[in-house]
C-alpha cells in the first residue's frame, strides 16, 4: 500500500490518494494470509474419507536421535489413478507428498498437506438453506504417520530420494511443520497469473499439497541439507488467467444486509450449479463445465484468504500445467 506525507501539498497528495484507492498499490501477489491458530472445522462440514486417518491424533511427530542419519523421498501420485483408472489421463493431476526414512530404526514415515473435506469442498462452496453467503469447507493441514507405501507411489508415480539430513535437523523441521500446520490453514486451489506466459504477474499463488512439499524443501535447505542434482521435478498447477483483480470484498460486506445484492447473485450463479461433489471425477468436470461459463461472460470470482475478488478472465482463463520446479540449491 502507498503513504501519504501529511506536509504535502494537494498536487502531490491526489495522485498519491488516487494511487492508494486504486488498484495499482495492491501488493501482487497478494500474500497468502497466516492465522495464530487453527479454528475448529464447522460441524457442517463432514469429510467423506477421515482426514489423516493413520496419524497420530495430536499431530505428534516421533523425535530422532541427533546422530541418525534420515533419507528423505520425493513421493508423487496420480489423484485419480487409484479410483478411476486412466478416464482423466491426459490431465497429470498429481499429488505430492515427502517420506523420510532412519537408518538407525529401519522405521519410514510419510508427511503430507491436503484438504480435510476434500479438493471439491476447497473449490467450491456450498449453499445452505436460508442463509446466501456461501459456506467454504476448505481447511487444509499436514498429516504425518508412520509408513511409506512404496507400491502406491511407485507404481504410476515417483519415488525418490532426494536428500539425507541428520536426525537433528529432521527434528528441527518436525517444529517447523507443526508451526506450519497450526498457521496455514486454507487450502487455495487457484494460481491466478496474467498470461501463460512464465514471467507475467501473479496475482495469486495456490496453497496446496505441492506447496507444502516446495515449502519443506525450502526450510530443509535452511535448516542445511544438500539436495540431489539431476532429478527432474514436476508437479501440477490449476492455472487461472486474468487481468489485474478487483477486490470486492468478504462474505459479510458482500452477502450481509449492506451488501450489493446483484454482486451476491453473480456470485452464487458461478458456483452453485457445481455443488454438491461426491467424486473427483465430478469435480474435474465441474472445472471443465465452469470454463464453459467463464468463456462466455470473461467473469470468475475468487475466494481467497476468506476475501472475494474479481477476476477480468483472460484466453487461455484455465489451465492445468504440470510443471517444473526444480530441487533447491544454494
Ligand atoms: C464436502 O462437504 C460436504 C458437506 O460437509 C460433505 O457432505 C461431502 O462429503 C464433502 N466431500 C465431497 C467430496 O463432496
Ligand atoms: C495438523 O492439523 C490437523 C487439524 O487440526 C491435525 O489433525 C493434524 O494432526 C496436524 N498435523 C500435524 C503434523 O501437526
Ligand atoms: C517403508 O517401510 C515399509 C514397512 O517396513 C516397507 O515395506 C517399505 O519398503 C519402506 N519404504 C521405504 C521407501 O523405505
Ligand atoms: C496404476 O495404474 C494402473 C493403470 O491405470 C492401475 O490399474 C493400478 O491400480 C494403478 N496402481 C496404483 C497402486 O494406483
Ligand atoms: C523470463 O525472465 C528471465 C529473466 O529475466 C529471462 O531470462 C527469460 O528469457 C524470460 N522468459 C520469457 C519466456 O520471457
Ligand atoms: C469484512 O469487511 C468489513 C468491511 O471491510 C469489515 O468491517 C469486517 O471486519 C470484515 N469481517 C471480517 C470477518 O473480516
Ligand atoms: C454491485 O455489483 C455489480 C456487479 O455485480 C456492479 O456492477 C455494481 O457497480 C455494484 N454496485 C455498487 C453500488 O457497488
Ligand atoms: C516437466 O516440466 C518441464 C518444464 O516445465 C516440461 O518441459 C516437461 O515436459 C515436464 N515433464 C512432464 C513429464 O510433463
């Protein structure tokens, strides 16, 4: 955001007024907003597979001895391959986890980022009865326990190792995903740019599983650890593309007794033909049914750290990449 020096005449005050209220001193991306502490899930949201069912309930990560040596592995996984066969293929939709491995126990465990109330529950919001403000169950958080399970991984995915740290810095980063897990706490499906093109502006950027895992890395590479070279990393990006969004507000100023009634409408006509989804599949074609929509009136609405935005959408408006993001190095 801009600053207005008090002493300054109206000449040099205007310009710099017009510049705050305008769209062009917002920060881009926007930041992706960090709470003090994750709230309890609305019991209207149930989950239909259990969130992080063979987790540790408080989250508890076991500790290590200092002088342990720990392999770390890259994991991905096709989303759909597992329920739907190779139906959807020719998106690569994958997920990406990390597995660590002591070689003092022989003991493997499996960390992960994901939606407590799954991707279409992270995507699109639900309508409840009487009430117009769209409701969202799209908590997301890190699931860690013990295992790795090779055979899911490796059969239609990856699974590599990437790295060996100590037992002492895998502790240290076990502080880190527990911090990470209690102050990231929505999932964003979207990474909102202004063209395909690899060097124009974000406008926002996902939180997602991939995230997390890119995260990870990162703090692992501060935290001193030397990744391996020569091991092509890819991972998928649902892209959005659009001109500079304008912000419009959260859910009470635009759905409350203040709010503008035909902005609220708009709103509910984008998202609730798509609602309820009971498979992934159903998701995937809710997001190829929505580009239909978005095409023709070159309008989509995002919902990002509890805010709505506009946003002017742009060809190609959606995509899914898989795309490289290389292993960290100093
Ligand atoms: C999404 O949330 C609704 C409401 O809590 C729930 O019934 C449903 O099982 C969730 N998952 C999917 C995939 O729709
Ligand atoms: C992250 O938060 C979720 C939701 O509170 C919890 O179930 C999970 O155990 C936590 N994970 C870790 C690794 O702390
Ligand atoms: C993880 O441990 C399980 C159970 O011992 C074993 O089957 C699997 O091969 C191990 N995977 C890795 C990558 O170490
Ligand atoms: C791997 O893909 C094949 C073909 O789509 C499928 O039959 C198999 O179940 C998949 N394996 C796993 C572990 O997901
Ligand atoms: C993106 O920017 C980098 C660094 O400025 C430049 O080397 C590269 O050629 C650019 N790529 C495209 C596609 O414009
Ligand atoms: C929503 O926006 C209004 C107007 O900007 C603000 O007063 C209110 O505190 C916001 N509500 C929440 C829950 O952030
Ligand atoms: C209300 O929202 C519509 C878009 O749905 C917009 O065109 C109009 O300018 C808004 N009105 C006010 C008073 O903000
Ligand atoms: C991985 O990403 C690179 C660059 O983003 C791309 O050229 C390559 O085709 C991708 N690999 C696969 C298997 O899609």
């Amino acid at each position: 955001m801009g600053s207005c020096e008090e002493t300054a005449g109206w000449r040099t005050v205007l310009p710099l007024l017009l510049l705050v209220h305008g769209v062009a001193a917002e920060q881009w991306p926007v930041p992706y907003k960090r709470f003090d502490h994750r709230p309890k899930t609305d019991p209207y949201c149930q989950a239909q597979y259990t969130f992080c069912p063979t987790g540790n309930a408080d989250g508890s990560i076991p500790l290590m001895k200092n002088e342990d040596v720990i392999d770390v592995f890259r994991l991905q996984a096709p989303v759909w391959e597992f329920k739907y066969g190779d139906l959807l293929g020719h998106f690569k939709i994958m997920h990406d986890a990390i597995g660590f491995r002591s070689t003092l126990t022989g003991r493997n465990y499996t960390a992960e980022w994901y939606e407590l109330f799954q991707l279409g529950n992270c995507t699109f919001p639900h309508l409840r009865t009487g009430i117009s403000e769209p409701f969202w169950c799209n908590q997301g958080a890190a699931c860690f326990y013990e295992g790795i399970d090779d055979q899911h991984w490796r059969s239609n995915g990856t699974l590599v190792l990437v790295a060996t740290i100590s037992g002492s810095i895998f502790n240290q980063l076990a502080q880190w995903i527990r911090d990470d897990n209690n102050t990231g706490i929505y999932y964003e499906t979207w990474t909102v740019q202004a063209s395909s093109d690899p060097n124009s502006s974000v406008w926002f950027d996902s939180y997602d599983c991939s995230k997390f895992v890119l995260r990870t890395y990162e703090k692992l590479l501060e935290l001193g650890a030397t990744f391996k070279r020569n091991i092509q990393t890819n991972y998928t990006r649902l892209f959005l593309f659009s001109g500079e969004p304008v912000y419009l507000g959260n859910a009470s100023s635009i759905f409350g007794p203040q709010g503008n009634k035909s902005l609220a409408s708009d709103i509910q006509k984008l998202y609730f033909p798509y609602r309820p989804h009971q498979s992934f599949k159903e998701l995937v074609m809710s997001i190829l049914d929505i580009y239909g929509k978005v095409v023709l009136d070159k309008t989509f609405y995002l919902y990002y750290n509890l805010e709505y935005w506009y946003l002017p959408m742009k060809p190609p408006y959606i995509k899914i990449i898989y795309e490289e993001v290389p292993l960290p190095s100093r």
